[in-house]
C-alpha cells in the first residue's frame, strides 16, 4: 500500500537541499527578512525567493511581507509530521529488533531437544 | 554557512518519493526480498530495484544477494541522522519560543516605568 501524504513528499524535498536546510536552520533561531536569509549564501534574492516558495508551499515557513520587506518564520508543525514519521519506522526497526534478541536469548537457554538427545548418545 | 552533508541530502531526497517510503515501512518491520517489496506497488520487478538502490545509495537500506534473492534491509542509523537534524531544528524553535513566553511575562510583570509614570500624573 502506497503511503500518498503529499505534504510528507514536499516536506522531505524541500529539505534535500542544502541551501533550502540552511535557511530552515536560520529560522529555527528566530524569524528573518528573505535577504537575512540570503545573506551568509552566495545567491541571488531571486533565487533566495524561490527557496522560499519551495518551504512555504510545504508549510515548513510562513512568510508575509510589510512595505517591501518579506518576514519568514518557521512552522514547526511541519518539521514535527517529518520527524514524526522517521521517529515512529525508527521505533518500529528497535521493537523488532528487541523481539529478535528476546527470541535468541530463549534459543539459547533452551537448546532444541532433538540435538540435545544425539549429543547423549 | 551552508549545511554540505551530501547524506541529508541524499536520505531526504530519497524519502521525498511515497514509494520508497512505503518501502522503508515495510522494511522496518524486517528484511524482505526486492520481489516482496513490490508486491504491493503495482510496478515492474526493475522500477523496484531501481527504487531499492535509490535506498541504498543513501544508507537507508543494506541489501544481499544470495542465489537469485536479493534481500532488503533497513539502516536505522540512517533513519536517528534525518530524524536527529529534524528533532535539533524542533527543539531550538521550542527554546526560542520558551524564551519569548519568559520575555512577555516578564513585561506583563514590569509595566514601562516611562508609561507608569504619565498615567499617575
């Protein structure tokens, strides 16, 4: 079964690129102006922008723009539903794990019968 | 500063597609072969390898081969380095926003001493 959660899709494209990771890393601490942001990379405002349009139309930030300055700030919602789906397979692959060490903990306290009566013999 | 981890890159990238996830779901509950992995996605034998090697390069997911089997399983190392860089970026808005929440109520606590000052005359 296929798991179609669009927003999980362009939440995890959105954060495949450096750039794009940086500026979420920059808005964790606080809100920032799209040219704060551009600021520490060596990129156009323009291209700065369409970064920014890629994290909104994921909900990762919202943005919204006083006068001529555009304000960005962090969803953390969204970075949650990511971390959220990584944490719960994460926890899944540990369960099983567990299982795996209780089944062969078991196997060894108590060996196969069988094999134990050739041995005798 | 820019965040070059070309892993991050790569394990995002390769989450961003829901049948790779679906992939990674199923791997997290144990290793299956790259035919049990499509069986639920109506996709050629070929598109799955080419999805599981997509995996691979990221580090999400060991294979082997044995005989005509390939065996698929996951990494969850690679899962805690996305979920970790997520979970960093959550808790440093939630300090932030802490923060703020102190600051505001401390102002709520000491009205401006200026303002205090005009309203008693």
């Amino acid at each position: 079964m296929l798991d179609y959660a669009p927003d999980l899709d362009r939440v995890f494209q959105a954060l495949a690129d450096p750039g794009r990771r940086a500026m979420v890393e920059r808005l964790s601490r606080g809100p920032a102006s799209v040219s704060e942001l551009g600021k520490p990379m060596e990129m156009s405002l323009a291209a700065v922008l369409q970064h920014v349009r890629v994290l909104e139309a994921c909900g990762l930030v919202h943005s919204s723009k006083v006068g001529r300055t555009r304000t960005c700030s962090i969803n953390s919602a969204a970075l949650r539903s990511a971390e959220d789906w990584l944490a719960d397979r994460r926890a899944m692959v540990e369960r099983n794990l567990d299982r795996l060490g209780v089944f062969l903990a078991a196997t060894a306290d108590d060996p196969d019968p069988a094999s134990d009566a050739q041995e005798r013999r």
